[in-house]
C-alpha cells in the first residue's frame, strides 16, 4: 500500500480518482490547489504526488519542482488537457514521472502509478545502498593522531604525487590495503580503477590468468577470453597484497611487466601496453624470504621503490580511543542503536591490552561489543571474556597491587631485574631502535643509553 497525495481544482475527478486509487489499496489525501499540496507535502511522508498541470494559484510546473526539491526520489505524476501536452513533456524534462492526458481511463490511471511506485522503490532503494556504501566508505577513512602513523601518511602523501611503485609493510590487520587506497584517492589517478587481489588467495595455476589475462582456448575451461586486472587497472592504481605469497615463476613475469609496462595474455601471442601504478604489501620480511630463495631479488628492487611501514597497534595507543570512538558511531549508526558512547574503563583496557590482530580486530570487537549493548554506552562487560582477563592481568600487575613476600627480597636486584625486563620488551616491540624504546618508556634516549650501559645490555 503507498501513500499518495493527489492534488487538482476539480472535486469531481478528485472524488473519482480518489476512489479508484483506494480500490488499488492506497491510501490517499486530496488537495484542491498548490498551496495546499505544498504544506502536506512539507508535512507528511508520501510514495507518489500526483497534481494537475494547472491551478489556480500556483503553476503545476513550479509545484513539480518544489516537490523534487523537498523529497528528489519521489515520483510526480502530472495531469494535463491535450493542450497543454507539451508543457507537460516539458515538465518531464524536469523530473516528473510521467504524464496523464484529459480524458484518460482508471486502466491508464492504474498503469501509471504502478509504474511510478515501482520507479520509486528502485530510487529509493538506491539512496540507501549510496548510504551504506557512503558510511562503510567512513570506516575506511585513516584515523591517526600518534607520531609514527603521522609520519606514514605525511610521507604517502608526499610519494601520491608520483607513480613511483610503493611497498606497504606491516602486520596483518593494520589497514595496508585502507594505506594503498588512501595513495590512490590521492594521486593524480584518483579518478581511475582501484584494483586489489591478494596474491595468497588465487590458486598458483590461475594467479597469471588473473594478473595478464587469457585467450580462448589457452587452458581447459577458457571457454572465452578475458581481462585481466592489469588491464582493468589501466589508468589507475594496482594493489598486490601479500606478494610476499606471489609463486617465484609468477614474480618473473610480473617483474617483465612492470620493467617493459607490456603485457601478454595467456595464450595470446600480442602484447598490450599498460599504464598502471603498482603497489604491494606484505607481512612478511622479504629480505628473509629473499636469502631463502622464496622471493626474487630483482622484484624486490622494481616494488621497493618507496617503502612505507605500518606501526602496529601495540606501537599507536594514542590512536586506540579515536579510532574505538569512530567504530562506535559507525555500527550505532548502522545496526540503528542509540548508543552515545563507550565506558573509559573499556577504553583503558584496550589501550593497556593493544590487540594483536590490530585494526581489523580493534573493528570486530566493538561491533560485536555495539550488537550486545543494551543501554547509552558500550561497556567493558560486552568484551568476550579473554580481553576482560588480559585487564584483570594487568591490573594485578600493577604496582599499586604488589605484595612484599613474608621473608622479604633483594629490593635493588628485584629492580634491577624489573628494569632489564622492561628495558627489553621495549627494544623487542620497537623493532630494536633505541630512539623509539626511550619513548615507550617516557625516557629522554641519553638516560635510556646511560641504563643500557649500566646494565650491559646491547652493544
């Protein structure tokens, strides 16, 4: 059933389409001119506005574009003397639906709103698949606050103007894949495809079908040619995540590729060029996988041109509450539950506790955490049990809670092993530079030196 709102000076064909239009099972209200229309319309939600061309107070014309103007999706049927069609035409032009022409039948009547209705569902329905693209576009925006991944996007901003071949490190979860698109957007080949596969997910007898393209008949199955996604890239950016997993006979063709910018399908026996910028990330250490012999030293060198690493999350607390918030207001919005905001104490247990599988875990968990909320606020009594533990770890670690042992101890030893512990996850979690040690343990670096001395750690 639709709601429509039916608009025209002559009681007697508004009587009568009102009648016919509620044998169709709608539900109708009636205007005898535009001012009126115009106040329901402002008013009240409807599925179909249908006006005479003319009235006598406000031009049918003019009302059709006052209703596009307050509701766009809405569709206008217009009603018109054989004299006016033109004008009616006209206002088509204009965003109306469609028109009715004096005398016309109740079948011609039906025929019209039925199909109006429909076009109306398929618009609306796709405003708000344009919503959901739009809000899922927003969990993908680069929220960043803490130096090192402000240091990463100044400097993928400074290599966007370029087309120089980018190689994006990091731990899974860390949003290479949001970095790359963020190069993408922008480059100078914004406008242009996206493309992005990950290399560890095509079987090894497809991946070169997948990259280049093929011809009919070059395998089993090859029923017809086909693009590959160099060639859909063209004019825009590539993503080749994890090529770290890339087979070695495959790397030796992607490496003449992206000297030569040439590409032959399989099968084919033409080359075509192409115009494409190229960017690859990994999780692996590929120096590693180099002096093993699963990766080519010269492929290295060609996607190696720029180098950015992402910090993991552990090494970006100061991002954990902006980007919990951001997560928050997403899925509130998107599941449509009234939610203001997030308990601090579930905050502090997530920056105490950085989760090991990052971003992408960080954005798991508070969905799940959003879809359990019952009240204003997301509280840490909707985490999963094992992160509620890892807090209570914590704070029975802390200094606050510690408890002299009844025969006592060896206080400046106990300190000393503390501190030498302390002093080395920090060189463990960053990657052992001792710059960024001193900064995770609030040190200026001359007194984290004098310590590493002290203590005869390192060199």
């Amino acid at each position: 059933m639709a709601r429509i709102l039916l608009c025209d000076d002559e009681k007697n064909l508004r009587d009568l389409l009102i009648l016919a239009l509620e044998d169709g099972g709608h539900q109708t209200q009636e205007a005898a001119n535009g001012s009126q229309a115009l106040k329901l319309l402002a008013e009240e939600r409807w599925d179909l506005f249908i006006t005479d061309l003319k009235l006598p107070d406000i031009s049918g014309l003019e009302l059709l574009r006052r209703a596009k103007k307050m509701a766009p999706e809405r569709p206008v049927i217009l009603i018109t003397a054989h004299a006016s069609a033109t004008t009616a035409v006209t206002a088509m032009k204009e965003g109306a639906f469609d028109y009715l022409e004096k005398p016309f039948s109740i079948e011609d009547l039906n025929l019209i709103v039925t199909r109006s209705l429909e076009q109306g569902a398929l618009v609306k329905e796709n405003v708000q698949l344009k919503k959901v693209l739009k809000e899922r576009e927003g969990q993908r925006e680069i929220i960043a606050n803490s130096p090192a991944m402000r240091q990463v996007l100044e400097m993928a901003g400074r290599v966007a103007r370029t087309d120089a071949s980018v190689l994006v490190n990091g731990e899974s979860g860390t949003g290479k894949e949001l970095l790359a698109r963020f190069i993408h957007k922008s480059s100078k080949r914004a406008e242009g495809p996206f493309i992005a596969i990950n290399c560890g997910a095509i079987p090894e007898n497809l991946i070169e079908s997948e990259l280049f393209g093929h011809a009919k008949g070059a395998f089993s199955g090859a029923v017809s040619s086909r693009k590959g996604v160099f060639v859909e890239a063209n004019g825009g950016t590539l993503l080749l995540d994890e090529i770290g997993e890339m087979p070695m006979n495959i790397q030796a063709a992607l490496l003449r590729v992206l000297q030569e910018r040439v590409i032959r399908p399989v099968g084919g026996t033409g080359e075509s060029p192409v115009d494409v910028r190229v960017i690859t990330t990994t999780n692996r250490d590929l120096i590693k996988e180099i002096e093993q012999n699963n990766f080519r030293e010269d492929l290295y060198f060609r996607i190696n041109v720029v180098n950015l690493t992402l910090p993991p999350l552990r090494d970006r607390v100061e991002d954990i509450p902006l980007l919990v918030t951001r997560f928050v207001e997403i899925f509130a919005r998107q599941y449509n539950i009234p939610i203001k905001g997030i308990a601090a104490e579930a905050i502090d247990c997530l920056i105490r506790n950085p989760l090991s599988g990052n971003i992408r875990e960080l954005q798991n968990l508070i969905e799940g955490a959003v879809s359990l909320t019952s009240g204003e606020q997301v509280e840490l009594a909707t985490f999963p049990e094992h992160i509620r533990r890892e807090k209570a770890a914590t704070k029975a670690s802390s200094p606050a809670s510690f408890q002299l042992p009844i025969d006592g101890i060896n206080l400046e030893k106990f300190m000393l092993d503390i501190e030498l512990k302390a002093i080395n996850q920090a060189l463990e979690r960053a990657g052992g530079n001792k710059t960024k040690a001193a900064e995770i343990l609030g040190m200026s670096f001359r007194s984290f030196r004098y310590r590493l001395q002290k203590l005869n750690v390192g060199d």
